[in-house]
C-alpha cells in the first residue's frame, strides 16, 4: 500500500552506520529520481553519490542532523543535490520533489533517510572539491534505519511541541497536524 509507504518514510537521524549502503544501491536511488517529474522537463539536477566512510564523515560534519548521532550511529550514505547552473538559474521545488522519490525507493528497500536543508554549503563545496557550476540544493542521509516512530496528532500547536520528541525509550514521536486542519473552504 503506498500510504504504508508513506507512514514508514519518516526522517531517520539514528542509523545502523556498520551497515553499508552500496554505489549500486544510491545509483537506483539516483534513476527514481532521474524518472520524477522536473519543471520545463529542464532535468537540471545532477548527484554526487557517497558511501565510504572518509566521504561521509565529511558530509556528516557540514550538516545539520537533529539528534546530533554519534559515531557508529551515522547514515551510511549520503545523496547530494547539486543543482546545475549551466542548465538552469533556479531549481525551484524540482529538489524536494527528488528527494522524496528517492527517500519513498530507499523505504522500499528497507532503509530509511532524511532530508537535508540545514548545510554549510561554502564549506562542503570546498571540502568535497565540488566544481563552481553546481549549487548544493539538499543532502539526503540514507541508512539502516536504528530508530521507531510514533504519528502523533499535534495536540498543542506550539513550536516545541511540532518538532516532535524522543520519549525515554529513545522512540520518536512525530506530530501531525489533523486532516480537516489542512483544509481552507
Ligand atoms: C525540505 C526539508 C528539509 C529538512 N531539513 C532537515 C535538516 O536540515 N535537518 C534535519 O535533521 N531534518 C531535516 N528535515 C526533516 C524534518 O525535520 C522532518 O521532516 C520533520 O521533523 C517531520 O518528521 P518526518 O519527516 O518523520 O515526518 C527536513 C525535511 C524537509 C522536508
């Protein structure tokens, strides 16, 4: 069931990091997204993959990963979003679009992952040696997920309580806004 999908697709920030995600596996991560839908059909989002250690301890230190894991507890993987500015000025929403058709395929393979926005993105395009041409649009952490997760209903409404919380179990809950909230009539 794609909802299923949907549910199980949370932001993973606890990984099993002895667990190795392979090149093979990001490159079919990399061809959902190549299939999704793009602005103009411009295409003008390139990959950089990564998935040895060296690499990714690299991307890990300019991120910003909530819960801040620990060595062992690291994504094992890490999908960069480069956006290609010899084929486009702006990418628009074409990344976060990617992004969930590769983080929907890496559920579907029983890994999990999470999105990437918070980036110091000058130090990364210098310690990664990235060319000038392309824009860092988002990091996508991909891993064995070491975490469960509970869909609360946002009860509160206040900005602590949105961010969702680990309980003493180390479960996270994750509050959602109920369906009639969402619409306007
Ligand atoms: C566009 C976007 C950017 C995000 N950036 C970050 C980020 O920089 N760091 C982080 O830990 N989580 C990031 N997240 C994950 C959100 O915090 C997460 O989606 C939210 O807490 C709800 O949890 P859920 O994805 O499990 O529903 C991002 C999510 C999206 C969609």
């Amino acid at each position: 069931m794609f909802k299923d999908l949907i549910m199980k697709n949370r932001s993973v920030r606890k990984y099993h990091q002895n667990v190795p995600v392979s090149r093979e596996t990001l490159m079919e991560l990399v061809d959902l997204a190549r299939l999704s839908g793009s602005a103009g059909n411009r295409q003008s989002l390139k990959f950089l993959l990564s998935w040895e250690p060296e690499k990714n301890a690299t991307i890990f230190k300019h991120i910003g990963l909530a819960g801040q894991p620990q060595e062992g507890e690291r994504p094992s993987a890490y999908i960069i979003i480069l956006g290609d500015t010899e084929i486009a000025k702006e990418f628009g929403v074409d990344p976060g679009i990617v992004a969930q058709s590769m983080l929907l395929g890496a559920v579907e393979k029983g890994l999990g992952g999470c999105m990437i926005a918070m980036i110091n993105r000058k130090g990364l395009h210098i310690a990664l040696n990235i060319p000038a041409r392309y824009e860092i649009c988002l990091v996508v952490c991909i891993g064995k997920p070491k975490e469960t997760f509970v869909i609360e209903t946002v009860q509160k409404k206040d900005d602590l309580e949105i961010r969702g919380w680990w309980d003493e179990r180390g479960v996270r809950h994750i509050p959602k806004r109920k369906l009639e909230e969402l619409i306007v009539e």
